[in-house]
C-alpha cells in the first residue's frame, strides 16, 4: 500500500462556506482522490493532516497552534512510509493580521519542504515527494470570513506563480488548483461540495503518475 500524506488547512479539511460545519468525510477532495485512486485498481492510503486557520511558518495570534512548520518532521515520522506529501497551504498567510507579500508565503511553504526532507524517519523508509499544491484565490471575502480576509484578494495576487517559481527551485512538483476550481461565492474562502470533488478528481492523474514506478 501507497500512503500519501495531504498537508493543509480548511480547504482540504473542508469546512462549509459561511459555517462551521465539515462536509462529510466522502465528498472532501482527499477522500474523493483516494477513492478514484482505488478504482483504477491502486491499493493507497490518504492520510487528511487539515487544520482550520493553518498557516506557512506563522502564528495565529488569537488562536494556538496554527504555525504549519512546527513539529511537521513528527508529522512525517507519524505517517511514515510515505510515497507522496501533497502540501497546500498559503490562504491563511494572507488573514488579515498579516501583511505578507506572495514571496513571504512561498519562502513558508519552501521552508516546510525542507523541513520535510530533513525528517528523521527511520532508516530503510523513503523520502517522499513532494507535491506543492497552490491554493485557489480568495475572492471578495464575505460574511463570516470578510473582517478575518480584509484585503487578502490583493495581497495574495500572482500567489500560483510565487509557488511555482518555489517548486522549480526546490524540484518539486506542481499543481494549480486555481485553475481548476475557485472558492465559492457565498465566503470568498472555501470550497463548496462540487469544487471539493471537481478538485479530487483533477488530482487523479498528476498523482497516479507521481506513484507510477521510476525506472
């Protein structure tokens, strides 16, 4: 069995626009991938590591443990062997406390990658790779999410390409889910239900070829 580790915050934990209720554990993107995945006939395991509010390498200063970077090489000894780390993150880098540019969130996901790699698992088990995942765009956020994403849509502008620029660096693989899906119109943030899934499913190929046996 193949396990792949999903890296995240509540786009892949999948909280409900405008709630703060969870799609039930089917229709989230993981769960969605790893059941294509198994119809094609792979035996894999997704592993959901989601958390409301996760960031890059920084605190929340209102609510605790929402730093991505910290003890994330326990976090790869946990789940280890690993075949593949899918890492989204960077929406939350951009909540309204923060004044971060997208250099500072891809410098923060580029940061968890090497913090990754430099896990110490156990002898014998692989370092897996790693796919880094740009989040959608936050769009007009509303309701809920307005005062907490004041401003984001402008700051976190031209993020895909700060992230892709990172993976290239880092020789990472990469995936824009922005250009798959966009969050939804009710919170400006989320994901709804068909986005969820549209975005598991767009995810069944670059990943299938990322297990396929090297050599």
């Amino acid at each position: 069995m193949q396990q792949i580790l999903v890296y995240g915050d509540s786009l892949s934990w999948g909280l409900i626009p405008d709630t703060r209720l969870r799609l039930p554990f089917a229709d989230r993107w993981p769960c969605v991938l790893e059941s294509a995945l198994t119809r094609e006939g792979l035996t894999v395991r997704v592993i959901e590591d989601c958390l409301n509010g996760r960031r890059t390498v920084w605190d929340d200063p209102f609510k605790a443990g929402r730093n991505g970077i910290v003890g994330i090489q326990q976090r790869m000894e946990v789940n280890s062997p690993l075949s593949l780390v899918m890492l989204m993150l960077g929406t939350n880098d951009f909540q309204s406390m923060h004044q971060h540019t997208p250099w500072h969130s891809a410098q923060g996901v580029a940061s968890i990658v090497r913090a990754m790699r430099e896990a110490p698992i156990e002898p014998g088990m692989p370092v897996p790779t790693i796919l880094i995942i740009a989040p959608p765009l936050t769009r007009s956020p509303a309701s809920l999410m307005g005062p907490r994403f004041a401003g984001a849509p402008e700051r976190s502008a031209g993020l895909a390409d700060a992230l892709r620029l990172v993976s290239v660096e880092l020789g990472c693989p990469f995936f824009d889910a922005g250009a798959i899906v966009s969050t939804s119109e009710i919170d400006g943030v989320h994901l709804d239900a068909p986005a969820t899934r549209a975005l598991g499913l767009a995810l069944v190929e670059p990943v299938r070829a990322l297990l396929a046996p090297k050599g």
